[in-house]
C-alpha cells in the first residue's frame, strides 16, 4: 500500500482491524505503536515505508485504491453490537399471537356446532385454539371482539373510557397469523441489521416511539376502526434506515443506490396501504416519526475531529428531538380534543393517507373503482350488528333498530335500541353510521 491510496474511511469490523494491525512485519527499526479503540484504527503507509517497516503480506481486501496523491488511508472500526431487541419484540408478538388464539377459544365448546367467531378448531396437548372464519377474520385470527379485550387499539375507547395504555398494547398485537408473520419476518430483517450498526438502547427506543406515535395517529384519525400490529413501529425502523443512511452516507459503496432503493420500497409499501382496511396512518405517521427520530438516537460512525462537525451534529439532534417532542404533545392533544380542535377538521386531505379510490380520480357512480373507502370510513370500532324492524309492515319507511354493540374491556356485548329510524336507506353503511352515533359512547 503505497502514498498515492486515498484516505477515505472504509467500513470495517473491530475484529479485521485487530488482525490487520498485528500481521507479521519484517522490521529494520523500533515499529511505531498502533493503537485500536473503538473509533478508528490509523494506518499511515508511508510513514511505514519511512521507518523501514514493509508489509509482509498484501494488503487486506477492504483497502481500496482511491485517487492519486492522497498520501493517509484510515480505516473506520464500526463495532458488530449484540443484537437483543429485535429477537425479544419479534418473541413477544409471537407469544401474544398464540394467546390471541387461546383467548378466542376460551369457554367454547368444541363438540358444539361451528361458529363464525371460531371455526378453524385444535387443541395442542389439551390447550384450545381456535381462529374465526376468514369472512370474518381472513388473516386466520381471532374475532375483533377478542382483539378489543386484549387491548386494541380504538379512539373512542381510548377518549371515553380513559384506556391510554391501548397505544402500547395495541403495537405487539396482531389481526392473525399471517399478519403475524409478515411483521416478523420484515422486523428480524430491518431490526437486526440496525441493531448490529448502532445498539440495543437506540433501536429500542427508535421502535416505541414509532409504534406509539403512529397508534396516536391511528385512533386520532380513525377513532371509530380498531387497529392492530407492529407495522407502525416496523415503518419506524424503515425511516430510521433512511437517516442511517444520509448520517454515514460516506460509510457505503453507493450510498446514493441504497437510499433511492429504501425510498422506492417505502413509497411502493405506503401506496399498498391506501387499499381499505389498512391502517395506513400507523405506517406514514410512523415512518415519520422513526426517520426523525432516527436523527436523534443514531450514531455518527465516522465522527468528525473538527470543531463544527461535532457542533452540527449536537444541533441536529438537539432540533429532532424538539420535533419529537412537539409532535407527540400534538397529537395527544388531537386525540382527546383539547381545545376543541378535531383532527379531520384540521387536516382533512389526511384522509387520503389511510384510503385512496383506485385507479385515483375514478368514481363509484361509474362503476370504474377497483375499491371505495366509504365502507371503510363508516366502519364501527369493532364488528357491530344490527337488525331493522318495520312494526307497522314493510310498506313504512318509519321503524327502529336493535344494534349489538361491541363489548368494552372485560365486558360483554350490548343491546342498544335506535327508534325512530328513517329505514330509507337502511344499509351496510346506513348501520355503521348508528354503531358509530350509539355504540362508541357507550
């Protein structure tokens, strides 16, 4: 390795650098000391040649030739960290998923007839299970009933009821084994990599608080859907990715390659979510929330020795976590109407971020819409029915309404009688406007 190899910083692990520092050398004087820390590793080859000092092997593979005259090459240690959280969130979803399934099998008798809340049936050592039917659930999981008791995630409940603690339970479950699954896969996947770059504490902290802040999102917007899984918190670390990328943006290959890539699959990712019944607002909100506070919580790996690097680096960090800040103290205020402001009033082209007609422009009227999203806009908390009854005939458009109500925490479901009703336009969506009027105050 001669002057003329550049001395840009390239990404090594703490073990190579070790071994490459210790090769064997043929010495002609004193050989200079070498230290290793956990920043950098110093590698002059110059002032070895000046000293007499030649290697006696080549140079290592992670050394690349750069431009002429560059007379230093440095080499940057990024230390490989244990990976602990990733594992123990992915762990914990898991577990919650089986006990979801155990829930919903709970004082059902299996040598009874099928139901819709609990069809698919089997037992493992004694132990029930049991998931509803897909047209009820199509991810192979419990009834929402079930979800709600273990602490999904719903507005109105959340507001009414004093339940704040459903914006942490809601993030660790899940509407079924395949959503199970898919959240997973993609957070052992994103995590680990994360988690090896940067430490258990700072991924940590990056997912709760991506996960939280897109369930503010979720029930401040939505407050009459009830929402499930980690998909916030997993968006989360796909932001954090992104600001991994731009801090440590002279640590990659092709830096520029990497983040067009991450965007693209996000964008692709956030456009799926605007189909019905997909909680896209716990996805935009927390990639948001994981990319800025990713500013905050990530390290710099190739920390600069100047004055002003360090001072820059304190000041971003110092206006992302203000953000952060102000954000949730936002969004808490939104959600339990301080101030009368409501969230939909505010912004309401945000609409649009959780459900988009497809193709964009068309019209149900004509019949040209792959899917609407009235149905999912005038959707309950949870499954609510209702029947409507004509007491003078059919003739009559005057009558009233029994709607069963979903049941609260611990609860059970409710009767609720609606009379009169104007059964004009009784319908799918004429009945989730009552369950929204008459079972979300309940």
């Amino acid at each position: 390795v001669g002057p003329s190899i550049c001395h840009e910083r390239h990404p090594i692990s703490a073990r190579a650098a070790v071994a490459h520092a210790m090769r064997p050398m043929t010495p002609k004087a004193a050989p200079p000391r070498m230290e290793v820390n956990d920043e950098a590793v110093p590698f002059d080859s110059a002032d070895a040649r000046q000293n007499g000092l030649e290697p006696s092997a080549p140079p290592p593979p992670w050394i690349e030739r750069g431009q002429q005259g560059c007379d230093v090459d440095k080499l940057v240690v990024i230390p490989r960290r244990c990976i602990l959280f990733t594992p123990l969130a992915a762990i914990a979803c898991t577990v919650l998923m089986v006990i979801e399934l155990q829930e919903n099998a709970r004082g059902v008798d299996f040598q009874q007839p099928l139901t819709d809340a609990c069809e698919f049936r089997f037992a493992i050592r004694d132990t029930p299970f049991c998931a509803a039917a897909f047209k009820v659930n199509p991810m192979f999981g419990p009834s929402s009933e079930v979800l709600l008791r273990m602490g999904a995630i719903s507005g109105d409940v959340i507001v009414k009821n004093g339940e704040a603690w459903r914006l942490f339970s809601g993030m660790w479950l899940h509407g079924g084994v395949l959503h199970c699954l898919m959240n997973v896969v993609a957070l052992l996947g994103i995590g680990c990599q994360l988690e090896r770059a940067h430490g258990t504490l700072r991924v940590g902290a990056i997912y709760m608080l991506s996960g939280i802040f897109g369930s503010i999102a979720s029930a401040m917007f939505a407050p009459h859907v009830l929402s499930v899984g980690a998909s916030g918190a997993i968006f989360g670390l796909i932001g954090a990715i992104v600001g991994d990328i731009l801090m440590n943006w002279d640590l990659r290959e092709k830096p520029c390659r990497a983040l067009l890539w991450v965007c693209f699959v996000s964008a692709v990712q956030l456009l799926v979510g605007t189909m019905p019944l997909i909680d896209n607002f716990a996805h935009f909100f927390g990639f948001v929330m994981g990319f800025v506070s990713s500013i905050t919580f990530l390290d710099r790996l190739n920390k600069g020795a100047r004055c002003w690097h360090t001072c820059s680096r304190r000041c971003f960090r110092t206006l992302a976590a203000a953000i952060v800040f102000f954000a949730f103290v936002v969004g808490l205020a939104l959600l339990y109407g301080i101030g009368g402001v409501d969230a939909n009033e505010l912004c309401q082209a945000c609409q649009e971020i959780s459900c988009k007609e497809f193709p964009w422009g068309c019209t149900d009227n004509g019949g040209h819409c792959w899917w609407t999203c009235d149905q999912m806009q005038n959707a309950p908390a949870a499954s609510c029915g209702g029947e409507a009854v004509w007491p003078r005939g059919a003739n009559t458009t005057q009558g009233y309404v029994d709607l069963t109500c979903p049941p609260r925490a611990g609860g059970n479901a409710s009767k609720v009688r609606v009379e009169p009703v104007d059964l004009t336009h009784w319908g799918t969506d004429f009945l989730g406007e009552l369950c929204k009027d008459h079972c979300a105050s309940r």
